[in-house]
C-alpha cells in the first residue's frame, strides 16, 4: 500500500562522481518496501516529484537507503539536504522484484543509477542462501560505487566503458565469463537493457526500467511502454518498474 510518509534524513553521503546516499528514518516504509520498488519524492521548489530507487533497508533501524545521481534542478536541490531535515514522498511505490520462491544461482546486471536497487535485492537473495553473481557497470572510476558492498554478497565483475576501473566495455561483454546461472534480474538504462534481453532470448529474467514520471500512482498515464505483443500498454510507474524480460517493448 502507497502512502504519504515524512523522511527524516540521519546521513547524506557523496559516494562517487555527483553520486549521493541518503539514509532515511520511516517505519512503515522499511517495514513494508520490497526490493526493486521505490520512492516518489517531494522536493522544494518543484512540482513534480522524482522517483529514487530503494537501495536497502534496515528493518530494526527503520532505516531506508536511497541512492541518486545529480542530473538536474531536483536532484540538484536534493543533494542540499542535511541530515536532520525531511521530506515526504509516495511509497514503497511500483511493483518490485518477486522472490518468495528463489533458489539457485542468479545473476545481477546493473548499469549506473541502476545498480542501487540490486543491492537490497541481492541482501535478500544471500540471506535465503541463493548464490548471487554480480555485473555493474559504469562509465568511468569516478563513477564506480558499492564494489565491496556487492562482493561481500558473492562474485562480482566491475565493467567501465572507458576501461579506467575493472574490465573495459559494457555489461554484455562480461555476461558468458559469470557461468552458469538460473535467472538474471537487472535495472539499467533502456539500450542496455535491450542489449541484455537480446543476449538472453532464453533465459528467465526481469528487468526494472528507468523513467521520468508524471503522478506516479499510475493516473497520469505519463510513463507507459507497449507491451511485446504489440496489443496494450504498462505503466511502469505501478505495473512496474520491475517486468518479465520478454513483457515489453524496449
């Protein structure tokens, strides 16, 4: 259930290249949020709200990790608040990454502001003993964010564009060097995204899209993608953001 919930900020952190961490203090949001679902947010000064990922949760701190890239005006405005202030924001919004009934190997492929919401999901995967393999890719050292964080859940493989930080190319190059794996779960911008399902015509996955969103509760209808069939459409603001792989058009 969406709700209205005040965030009070405990820490703000620059992680990385106009990368920020923000823990936040809620109890009902870190009760309830699942990975891959995450927070619409109520910024000074803007009209519409910005939607930021879930990047942990830590139930008996009732704390909840946000991790947002500065890009424009809001984000811009966000990365000003001090631990001690709040904001309000929608959630635990969208619906996230199912995994009740996970076991076996999984793969993780992240690109960017898109690897946050895999750290909370791959916690979760580690603690029902699934063997989690990670691919995070970025544009260049200054970007990279979370290595140690993602290696203390399993293998890891760090990938920049510019080669400057770990192996040189994109996520897709480094796919068949993970093994064997059951499924893949991954968020990133659309062309990699596209270039994963690609890749992986076969293999069972769900991906979790990136988009600027209008209302967020799915009213607004600012946010849709046509499904693969070609017959309708998902908003991805609450069908998604998390889709099985092969469920929509990129």
């Amino acid at each position: 259930m969406i709700q209205k919930e005040k965030m009070i900020i405990k820490s703000v952190t620059n992680i990385a290249l106009d990368t920020i961490e923000m823990v936040l203090e809620n109890t009902f949001i870190s009760k309830t949020a699942i990975p891959g679902q995450f927070l619409h947010a109520s910024i000074e000064g803007h009209t519409l709200r910005r939607p930021i990922s879930i990047a942990d949760i830590d139930r008996e701190k009732e704390t909840v990790t946000i991790l947002f890239k500065i890009l424009g005006k809001g984000t811009e405005k966000l990365a000003t608040y001090q631990a001690g202030m709040s904001f309000n924001v929608l959630g635990p919004s969208g619906n996230g990454f199912q995994i009740e009934d996970k076991q076996g190997t999984y793969l993780l492929i992240g690109g960017g502001i898109g690897v946050p919401p895999l750290y909370y999901l791959g916690k979760k995967l580690a603690e029902k003993q699934c063997q989690v393999i990670s691919i995070l890719g970025f544009q260049t050292k200054t970007n990279v964010f979370y290595e140690e964080k993602f290696r203390a859940l399993g293998e890891t493989f760090i990938v920049t564009n510019d080669g400057s930080y770990g192996e040189t190319g994109f996520v897709t190059d480094i796919i068949e060097r993970a093994g064997d794996f059951d499924s893949y779960f991954s968020c990133g911008p659309v062309p990699m995204l596209k270039a994963i399902t690609k890749k992986l015509p076969t293999k069972p996955g769900l991906i979790s899209l990136e988009e600027r969103m209008g209302c967020g509760v799915g009213a607004c209808m600012a946010c849709v993608i046509p499904t693969n069939d070609g017959k309708s459409y998902q908003k991805i603001c609450s069908d998604g953001p998390v889709f099985h792989a092969q469920e929509v058009s990129l």
